[in-house]
C-alpha cells in the first residue's frame, strides 16, 4: 500500500509531536453525551480526541512522538464546540442605531434602514463588517452565515479566521433588467469574492417582495452549477403568509398550470393565497442547499413543505421583535414537527448584540410560552447552535466539519464562564440549562482551527506546559 495513501496513514498514524489539551469539568461535544472532567485533544487545525481526561491522557500515551510537546489548559466552566450564527449582515455593525429604535411596523423599520444605510459612504463597510466578527468570535462564535451586500465586506469571517459562508446578497431586480444586468453583475461580485480567497461563497436571494421570478428562477440554477449554497429571507413579513391550506401546494392546481406569475406580488395582488413558501417551492427555488432566515409566518403547510425540501430555518428572535414582524415564529411547532432548526442574530441593524447565545434565551422562554413541555428543550438548543447551524451551510459533515466536538472534527471550541454542578445528574441539567438561559456574555476564550484567537483571562499568557506524564 501507498504510504501516502490515507488509508495506511489510518493504519500506521504518525506519532504526535505536538498536541493541545483543554480540560474542563463539562465537556458538551454535541454528536455525544456530555463528558464529566473531561478532555479535548488538538493537534493542528483539529480534534484528536475528545473522552473523559484520563482515557485522552491514556490512549495519548502510546501516539505521542519522542520528546512531543504537549500542553494543558485547564478551564473550569463548559466546553462546548464554537458556536454557529445562522444569520447576520456583518457589515450593518455599524448601524446599531437603527436596531435601537422603536419603529411601528416593518416598513418603518425598513424606511430607518434606509435612511442610514444611503447616508453612509461605501468605506465604511470593511472596518464595519470586521468589528462585527471579531464581536462574534468574543462571543464564543466561530462560524457565520453572513449576507454580504457591498463587496468592501466580503472578508469579514475570512479577517477572524472564521468558518461559515459569506453570502453574496441579490435584491431589487425585476424580471426585465435581470437577463440583461443583473445576472454579469452578480457573476463580476462572485468572480472578485473568489479572487480575494475567500474560503466559502453563497448566493442570497434576498426576498420574495425585492426579487421578481426570473431571479428566483436563476439563482437557484446559478449557485447549484458552481457549488454553492443559498440563504434567502424568507416568511419574514405577514404579507407573505398564505392561507393554511395544501390546495396551492400541488404542481396540478390550476394557478401553476396556466399562469406564468411575473412576481410573488403579483400573485398577491390577483387575490390568491398562496405562501411565499409556496412561491418558491413552485419556481424550484428550495432543496438541501438552501436556508431560510426567520421563517416566522410558516403554516402547517410551510413548515412540512420545509421539511419535505430538507430545508433549515435560521430562527432570529429578537430581530423579529425590533422589525415588528408581526408575530414570533411558531417555535414550539417546528420543535415538535422536527424541523431542521439554528439561530441568527440577525444583524446589529434589528439587534442589540451578536451574542447567539441572547437569541437562544429567548427562544427557550418563547417555546416555553407557546406551550412545549419536554425536558430536551436546552440540549435542542444546544443541537441548533452548533451543528443545527452546520447543517443549514452544508458544514455539519465531512472533512472541516464543525459544529461538534469530535475525532477528525475542526478544532473549533467555545469556553463559557458558568456555574458547574457535575454531582448529580439534576445538577448537569441545571448547568446546561443555565448555559442556554444565561450563558450570553459569559465566553471568555475561543479556540478557531486550532488556534487560541480570544482570551479574555481564561487562560495564562504565556501558558504553562505540562510535563509529557510518562517522563
Ligand atoms: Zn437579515
């Protein structure tokens, strides 16, 4: 056999000569049961193993090269992968100011927007978008789904050594001007995010309400032909709810069969209700590759017809409050329907932080609210701010996979101030319960790739090294 082959490298592994321990007394690595003192081998950009301590500690013995370096880091809350914002515009740090106000509906929220987005210069965007991921990665948050609107933000996880994907934003094209502008427009922006290196582009869509059908019909076949995800805003607003009923979902039904709709408005205007769910699902817009932000107004019919395209909802809580969206997104149903689910902050332009963990408290009272009562509800929303985030940008497996802590995994970690009760398993609940409900603000280093990028007197500078035990 190849000696390059990775296969015999499986078989007959190089000895480590240099690893990384992080110790901690709760370790959640999310695709396992929470470890008690537990340990997280890394080596380069990845995990090597993660088990209780002395198994690593053991199992380590014999992988280790001569005189390997080897050092411990001891911290004494949680550990937990590094978190995934499922939806942001990073470049909107900058207009706080507009998530500070109280507005009376969505339009006015949209009119503020405006207003301070058109009076700013375009030179603002870069410093604006990179201010906003180093926010996120002092947060605890090592990956993104960033709407990227002007090209001056393109690199804003790429600046943090983030992963995630930077989602070029299509918005405001009528069927006309599309063919003939918008498609080498959007081409041009995708040519120079790939030039610039950035590690992973995506195409948005913006919305069924700033987009006619011929872009809707496009984009999906563009980003499918170049590998590329999508992410569109998608059941954010009431008007584009439908009624909840199943006779508009069927390809048959007449309003598909014999009408060429020009725009999801026009469909609205004629009369029919028909969802904006629905809309796309009919134009092929949804699949696997997609994820939608908000999903607030989804029926019964929306949701399954999601379900059924095998697409994920990045729920934004706290946004669609400042937007005054109109309601809260149905969490207790798409929990109890099984719904591929994650959470966004949206961006600092609807929400008064980029802290993933502020919308999880949220959403753990609005479930609560709206009447779910199982005892998952913490670990669901663990699941949805790690690897339910990977999932919804295609990153939840294979090689780079984040979102979880284990062997082969990217070496992606989060280490959360909290009080740590490991004596009982009541008290495990409580901890991992007061990670969701209060863990906001409580990060105090991340680890991305294997690097230490944020240390916030988590650990000692320069950090001590620990005898190899065996010496
Ligand atoms: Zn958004």
């Amino acid at each position: 056999m190849n000696i390059h082959d990775p296969l015999y490298a499986a078989a007959h592994p190089e000895p480590l000569t240099q690893v990384t321990l992080y110790s901690a007394p709760l370790i959640i690595p999310v695709t396992g049961p929470v470890i008690l003192n537990g340990t997280i081998a890394v080596s380069g950009s990845r995990v090597v193993h993660v088990g209780t301590r002395r198994w690593v500690w053991d199992t380590l013995e014999s992988e280790l090269a001569a005189g390997a370096r080897v050092e411990e880091r001891h911290w004494h809350g949680v550990i937990t992968p590094g978190l995934v914002n499922a939806h942001t515009h990073l470049q909107y740090t900058v207009m706080a100011e507009v998530g500070r106000g109280t507005y009376g509906g969505f339009h006015d929220w949209e009119r503020a927007f405006d207003d301070v987005y058109d009076g700013l210069d375009g030179n603002v965007w870069r410093d604006s978008a990179r201010a906003g991921a180093r926010m996120m990665v002092q947060a605890g948050t090592t990956a993104a789904a960033d709407i990227v609107t002007d090209p001056e933000a393109a690199d804003a996880l790429a600046s943090q050594g983030m992963h995630g994907v930077a989602y070029w934003e299509v918005m405001n094209w009528r069927n006309s001007d599309w063919k003939t502008a918008g498609i080498s427009e959007l081409v041009g922006h995708l040519g120079t995010m790939r030039q610039e290196g950035l590690p992973s582009i995506g195409i948005s869509p913006h919305a069924p309400y700033t987009l006619e059908t011929a872009p809707f019909v496009d984009l999906p076949d563009i980003a499918r032909q170049l590998d590329m995800r999508l992410h569109i805003h998608l059941a954010e607003t009431p008007m584009e709810a439908g009624a909840d009923t199943d006779d508009l979902t069927i390809y048959s039904a007449a309003a598909w069969r014999d009408r060429h709709w020009t725009s999801y408005t026009e469909l609205k205007r004629e009369g029919l209700n028909a969802s904006a769910i629905q809309f796309l699902d009919q134009l092929g817009s949804l699949g696997p590759d997609v994820h939608i932000a908000h999903g607030v107004w989804a029926s019964a019919e929306d949701r399954r017809i999601l379900r059924q395209r095998g697409v994920g909802v990045a729920l934004c809580p706290r946004s669609n409050r400042i937007t005054v969206t109109g309601k809260d997104a149905p969490v207790r149903a798409y929990l109890e329907e099984g719904n591929l689910l994650a959470i966004g902050t949206d961006s600092l332009s609807s929400s008064p932080s980029l802290d993933v963990l502020d919308d999880a408290a949220m959403l753990y009272d609005l479930a609560r609210a709206q009447g779910y009562r199982a005892n998952d509800l913490s670990h669901r929303i663990i699941r949805m701010l790690t690897i339910g985030g990977a999932q919804e940008m295609g990153m939840h497996v294979g090689a780079g996979r984040i979102g979880q802590v284990n062997a082969g995994a990217t070496a992606d970690l989060a280490f959360f101030d909290i009080p740590v009760d490991i004596a009982s398993p009541a008290g495990i609940e409580t901890t991992i319960e007061t990670l969701v409900r209060h863990g906001a603000g409580t990060n105090r280093a991340t680890v991305i790739s294997g690097r230490l990028v944020y240390n916030h007197g988590a650990f000692s500078a320069p950090s001590d090294e620990t005898a190899d035990p065996r010496a």
